[in-house]
C-alpha cells in the first residue's frame, strides 16, 4: 500500500470527507467512499468510488456537477479541484477564439436542452474533441444523458482520486 493511500485511510472521517469533495463534489459520495476506509490498495479505493457513483442519485450527481465550471471557463481559486480544472481542460485554454465562442454557445444550448452545465472528461482532449461531443450529446434523450454525465464524472473522480493518493 502506498503511503499516499495511508494516509488517506487514517485521516479522520471528516479530513478523508473533505479531501474526497475536491475529487467529486457529491456529499454522499464522499461520506460513503470514506466510510469504505481501510482501502486496501489503490485499485479497491478506485472501484469503490466508482461504484459508489454509479449508485448516486441524480441530485447527488447535480449537486457534484454544480461544482464544476463550465468548458472554457477557468475554474476560480486556489484549492486542489480547481487547480485539477485548469489542468485538464487545458486543451481548450489554447483553442481560438472562433472554438470559444463555439464552445460557449454549445454550453449554452446544452444547458438549455437539459438544465445542467455539459460535463465531459476533458483531459487530454483538444478543444474540437469537446466542442463535437457537445453537439452530438444535445442529441440525447435525458435519461441517456444523465448516464453519459455519470459516465464522465466517474471518470474525474477517478483521475483525481488517482493523483490525490499518487501526490
């Protein structure tokens, strides 16, 4: 076990809490993924927390979405989520001007589609990549969607949990 994953299991219930939200800002996320402590190696902390997100709710899930800023919005702060943010949507920070005017509009058009902000796993993916998953997603029914946001925040989560206990 590695003593990122250590420490983590002995923080207290609230300090583990507090740590888990900057990875997925779903309360109930964090409350039952710290109540699954010890973790006995990395990859049963991972599936945990994607388990336990694809058992969320959907307010649970709004509630953690409300977290996050919109694509090609630089997140505001100095805390680790928004830090972790900027990181991955850095393929959008270097787009064009003509893309971040697409983007906002298909934020936009998303949000009016479906009363949430467009969530998508941006790591690693060029501004164009994002702006085409955003309009082909308006095209989805909403329960479809909701799963697709899942989808996606459980992919966040994971990559930030990972480098939560990597660091």
């Amino acid at each position: 076990m590695s003593q990122r994953l250590t420490r983590f299991n002995e923080l207290s219930a609230r300090d583990a809490e507090r740590e888990l939200l900057a990875c997925c800002a779903s309360p109930a996320w964090a409350r039952a993924v710290t109540a699954a402590r010890p973790h006995p190696d990395q990859q049963a902390l991972l599936t945990t927390a994607a388990d336990v997100l694809a058992e969320l709710s959907w307010p649970d899930i709004a509630q953690a979405l409300a977290a996050h800023p919109r694509i090609g919005q630089r997140a505001d702060g100095d805390g680790r989520d928004a830090a972790w943010s900027r990181r991955e949507q850095a393929g959008v920070a270097d787009s064009d001007e003509a893309t971040r005017v697409a983007l906002r509009a298909a934020n936009q058009a998303y949000e009016d589609r479906f009363g949430h902000l467009f969530l998508i796993f941006a790591n690693g993916r060029t501004a164009a990549e994002i702006l085409a998953a955003a309009q082909t997603r308006l095209a989805n029914e909403t329960a479809v969607e909701r799963e697709v946001v899942r989808a996606e925040l459980t992919c966040i989560a994971v990559l930030r949990l990972t480098e939560l206990t990597n660091e």
